[in-house]
C-alpha cells in the first residue's frame, strides 16, 4: 500500500479553444503518502493540471486517473476522497464561514465537527464572520479548512500560502507534514520554493506546459554548485575571476565584491585571487530557487540534469 | 449527499423569492385600488373601443368586451404585462443554477465536492422552481387584500390567472438554464435571455396587430403566444398551451443539463 500509485496521468494535454497546449503530453505519477510539489510560473500549465484533475476541464488527448480510477469516468466517486484548495477562493459572500463549512460538509458527509473546530483554532480562524468579510489571508484558512476537514486521502492545493503570514505558514507546513504522516497524499502547486523545500519529497517543474523534470527534493539539493560571495579590500573587476575553472555567472557588487557560481573544487577560485586582499568570503548551498532558475536557464531539461545534478 | 443543494438553494434565496412576490403582489393590489366602481370599468371599455382594433391587438386585447368585467380589466392591465416582471424573475433563477456561480469561480469548490453535474442542476433546478411558484402563488396575495377595497371580482378566476403564468415563467426558467449552460460568460447568457424575453413579447403584440406581417407567423416562436395574457377569463385556460410551455420549458432545462456534462467549467 505505501507505494500506491494515486495519481497517474499518461500524455494528458490540455488544448484551449485551438491554440498552443496549455499542457502537453504529461506524463506524471503521485505515490500514496508523498508531498508533491508542482513547481512553475504563471500560465505553466499548474492549475490546467488540476483542473483535469478535477474533472472540471476535459483533456484534449491523454488520460488521469487518481486512486485508479478514470478522472472522466469516475469523478464523483474520486472526489469523494479529495480536499481542495482552489488558487483563488470564491464562495457565497453572504454566508457566514461556519455556514459554508456546514454546507459543504452536509454535501460531503462524514465531516467531524470538532476536528473543524480544531483546524480553525489552529489556524487562529474566526467562523462567525461572514465571507465578505474575510480578508485574502482569512479566505485562505478557510479553503485550507475545508480541504481538510473531511481527512481526504488526497490533497490537490493551488497556491496553498498565498497569503498567508509567515506563522500561518509554519502551521500549514505543519498540517502538511501530518497529513503525510497519516498516509494522506498532498499535491501542490506553488511558485514559494521555501514551502516545496520544507515539506515536499518530490518536485515536478513545469514550463509553458511541458513538465521538465521530476526529482526529489533532496536530489534537487544535492547539486554540486555553491554560491560565493567574495569582499575585497580594495576595487575589483569580475574579469579577475570570470575565467576561472568552474566559475559562472560572476557578477560585480558594488567596487570591492563579487558573486559568482563556482562549481567543483575551490583551489582554482583560490589561486585566482592571490594576491588580492580578502576581507570576507561567504559560501552559500544552492536554494530551490537557484536551482528552479538553473532550469529555465534556456537549455533543456536533460542538459541541465546532467549539468546540474550530480 | 442528495437534497443537500435543493435545502441550501431554498435557504439562500427564500427571502428574494418574498420581495418578488410581494412586489408584484403590490401591482395587484393597485390595480384592484383603481377600481373603485363598476362606472370607471365602462367608462375605460368605452375609451378603449373608440381605438382602432390593430392598436387595442397591440396591446393584447383581442376582444373589447373583456373589458366589460372587472376581472377582464384585471387580464388586460395586469396579466398581459406582469409577465414580463414574472419572466424577468424568471431570468434571475435561470442565471443562478450555473451561470452566477460559474462566473464568480463558486463552482470550482462546490464541484470538488462528490456531486455530479446533473444533480447540482436538478437540485438547483427544483429549488428555484419550487421558488419560482411560491412567488407567483405570492402574487395572488396582492388580489386578496384589493379586494376588500375594490368593486367584487372573482378571485378564483383570478387565481386561475396567476396559475396561468407559471408554465411561461418555466419556459423562460428553461431557456435561461439552457444559455447559461451553453454560453460562458455569464453577461452574455444574461443579454441572450433579456433578449428573448424582450423580443418574445414584442412579436407576440406585433403580430397581433399586424396580422399578415412576418410577426404573425414568427408568433408561433414567442411563449408570449402559448401564454395568451388575460385572454383565459374569455377562451378559459387553453391546456394544450399550458402543456406545451412546460414541456419545452422542462426540454430546454435538460438541453443545458447534457450541454453542461460535456464542456469545461469557469473558462
């Protein structure tokens, strides 16, 4: 069971009204129990993915199926077990947060009322308040409540801490991580790297609707290039380092630093700079998002896994 | 779970479906207010022939001596155009099983949940119906409290009249579901369906007048037509009619249910 396959899609496209493919051909698996991270930019083709997911879009070609079963075919049975979280929360502004909580937990069934309670003490959400009301941060613990409250086996969040503030995201990263732990499977999209890094097992990286590639966080990681920052006493040009063995991207910070990429060994950069007088030098690992840069550098996908991963 | 929607429907929109009722309820009332003797009714029907019967047809009357009774003064200055108030209500109920909530992305969560489809717009569907007649039945409250102030009328024919709408009102129902469900913006399923309503009475009182123009046969396509106004306190309620209305006010609601299986959501 703990390598259940619970997401499958194989070539599944998504073509709007004629045009270029909003996603193409992707070919994806989600495991039982793994936080998936679905990493791209606006217009990448993320929430397009979801929505077939969801069945609320038709595939153009390609198929999905989640639990096993066809999204097509079986979507009501699917989404049974399913908690979403829309990119952008749109609910009935009349209703009162507990209202549309009972609604949508009446049209599920199952739903534990004092499990709500606790996600929203959690969350430090007031229900009383009628949506309207609520501002973009608030509309977000409510999604996020009732994607939750019904213990789905799968997660499908858009954009989960867009707007949320930095403790609210301590505790949606908590949340996450216990969903895991329960054997639930989480697939989110994002574009905040910081959250894909601290909760996520395994990145997909999507582009103009091609999927790029798929790593796990950790082998994402584990590249072989460091981000270093160099303080000199006196001025500096770039041209002192930028023809260096294993050194990119160098660039000038000010007169007297220089940052750059160095890949490999430092003796090379070291040697370079005899001489000079280092007041300061800072080495930094690589984040997702040197890494997630790297890969929209403008070469393909597999050059860029053979350049970047080790 | 089943009836989830059809309770929270009738929840949410039981409040409006009152303001309607009783707004045009009020319309009623006042045209009851008006009639204070028997005298003022001749005197209208004796304003009303002198004009050429190409006018008194565009404005729905199609027999003079119906004005002769109160309550063919009723069919004629109420039941002919509070339709047009009914179907505009109709319009509103028409938008909020798809269009409305599609347009503000409500869709998106409410489809997440294990409901397919068609039971969120049967559900929808029933709910704003059942509305939709409590409404017209509310209407009818207008005339019982005029009565009380004006010369007698008969309020079961009455009655008999404010039933009469409920069978264009669906048609008009239908026709919305139907343009939500095909057309994705929601102003312009709304715009088609105004336009509808609009350009059905307009043939309807055309052709009337004109009865050897293009509108007279374009009449068979205005529900206005199968309608008839305040012409059943003469011709009686003309069943076939009241059958057909429904029947392709239910036909055009099921149009929008299959068309609405088969398309994409919130584009």
């Amino acid at each position: 069971m703990a390598n259940q396959v619970m997401i499958q899609t194989e070539n599944l496209t998504k073509v709007y009204n004629g045009g270029k493919p909003a996603l193409a051909d992707l070919n994806l698996s989600v495991a039982q129990g793994e936080i998936f991270g679905y990493l791209g930019p606006n217009g990448a083709g993320k929430t397009t993915t979801i929505r077939l997911l969801l069945d609320l879009i038709r595939p153009t070609n390609g198929r999905a199926s989640i639990f096993g079963m066809d999204t097509l075919a079986r979507s009501v049975e699917i989404r049974k077990h399913i908690g979403f979280l829309p990119g952008e929360l749109n609910l009935w502004d009349r209703l009162t947060a507990r209202e549309i909580i009972n609604y949508m937990g009446n049209l599920r069934g199952g739903v534990n009322t004092a499990y709500v309670n606790q996600l929203a003490e959690r969350l430090n959400f007031d229900m009383t308040k009628k949506m309207r009301t609520y501002s973009s941060g608030n509309k977000r613990k409510l999604g996020l409540i009732l994607a939750l409250m019904h213990k789905p086996k799968l997660l499908i969040l858009d954009e989960p801490s867009s707007g949320l503030d930095p403790l609210m995201q301590q505790i949606f990263n908590q949340l996450m991580l216990e969903a895991k732990a329960n054997g639930q499977t989480v697939f989110l999209s994002s574009h905040v790297l910081s959250e894909v890094q601290a909760i996520c097992d395994r990145v997909g990286i999507l582009r103009d609707g091609k999927l790029q590639a798929v790593e796990t966080v950790e082998r994402l990681m584990r590249v072989d290039f460091r981000k270093v920052t160099i303080r000199f006493r006196d001025a500096v040009t770039p041209a002192l380092v930028s023809t260096v063995p294993g050194v990119s991207g160098v660039s000038a910070e000010g007169a007297t630093s220089l940052s750059l990429q160095l890949q490999g060994d430092f003796d090379p950069l070291l040697k370079a700079l005899n001489g000079a007088y280092v007041q300061d030098l800072h080495v930094e690992e690589p984040t997702l998002e040197d890494i997630f840069l790297t890969y929209y550098g403008g070469q393909s996908a597999n050059n860029h896994r053979e350049k970047v991963l080790s | 779970m089943r009836g989830v929607i059809f309770a929270q429907t009738l929840r949410r929109n039981w409040l409006q479906a009152l303001g309607w009722g009783l707004g045009i309820g009020m319309l009623g009332l006042f045209i009851l207010a008006m009639l204070p003797n028997v005298e003022m009714i001749e005197q209208y029907q004796r304003l009303m022939a002198a004009l050429p019967p190409a006018v008194l047809a565009a404005f729905g009357m199609s027999d003079i001596s119906q004005l002769a009774s109160a309550e063919g003064f009723i069919g004629f200055a109420y039941f002919s155009y509070v339709m047009m108030l009914v179907s505009a209500y109709a319009v509103v109920l028409g938008m909020n099983v798809t269009a409305v909530e599609e347009d503000r992305g409500i869709l998106d969560v409410l489809m997440s949940a294990p409901v397919s489809r068609a039971q969120l717009m049967i559900e929808k569907f029933l709910a704003y119906l059942l509305l939709m007649v409590i409404t017209i039945l509310l209407t009818f409250g207008g005339f019982v409290i005029g009565s009380a102030f004006s010369v007698p009328v008969d309020l079961g024919l009455l009655f008999t009249g404010t039933l009469n709408m409920i069978p264009a009102a669906l048609t008009v129902f239908g026709f919305t579901v139907l343009m939500g469900a095909l057309l994705r913006t929601r102003t312009t399923a709304l715009a088609v369906s105004v336009g509808f309503v609009v350009v059905s009475y307009f043939i309807e009182f055309i052709g009337s007048a004109a009865s050897d123009t293009a509108a007279a046969a374009l009449r068979l396509v205005s529900y206005y037509n199968y309608y008839g106004g305040g012409d059943y306190m003469t011709t009686g309620i003309q069943w076939g009619n009241v059958l057909l209305l429904i029947v392709v006010g239910v036909g055009l609601f099921s149009g929008g249910v299959f068309l609405f299986q088969r398309r994409d959501i919130g584009l």
